[in-house]
C-alpha cells in the first residue's frame, strides 16, 4: 500500500539514524519501526537479583510484625478494660 506520511523532526531523526546503523532504506526502516512499535518489542528476560543469607536471625520475625502489632494491641486493650472495673 502507498501513501503518505507526515513525520515530525525528531521521528525523522531517528528513522535516518536507523537507516544508517542498519544500512536500511527509508521505507524498510519505517516499516520496521511500525512492526516493532505495534507488535512490541520482543520479550526480554525479567532481571533478577540475587539473594545471600546474612546469617542473622533476629528475636522478633519481621515477616509476622503485623500480626505481632495486632497481638499487642489486643493484650493492651485487654489489660484498659480489666483495670476499669
């Protein structure tokens, strides 16, 4: 299909560079561009990080610390209501 299109200046700039690094014409340039950007880019591997033990085991476990906050908040509660009556 033929027809026309109105680039704006950075768009342009960066199909001529493509065209240069790739040694691509114009039009195989633009439609690669429109593949990728339509089609998406191809799927990446997801980064990861690794991970080290420390080695330190602390008293209180963190990962339970809303359920610890909860706990306590009851006990409190609890011993304002005993020392009312």
């Amino acid at each position: 299909m033929r027809t026309t299109i109105t680039l704006e200046p950075d768009v342009e700039a960066l199909v001529r560079r493509a065209m240069n690094t790739r040694r691509l014409s114009f039009k195989a340039a633009v439609n690669e561009a429109i593949r990728m950007g339509l089609a998406g880019t191809p799927a990446r591997r997801p980064e990861r990080t690794r991970t080290f033990r420390m080695g330190f085991e602390p008293a209180i476990p963190w990962d339970k610390a809303l359920r610890l906050a909860a706990e306590l908040e009851d006990e409190e509660l609890i011993r304002r209501l005993v020392s009312r009556k």
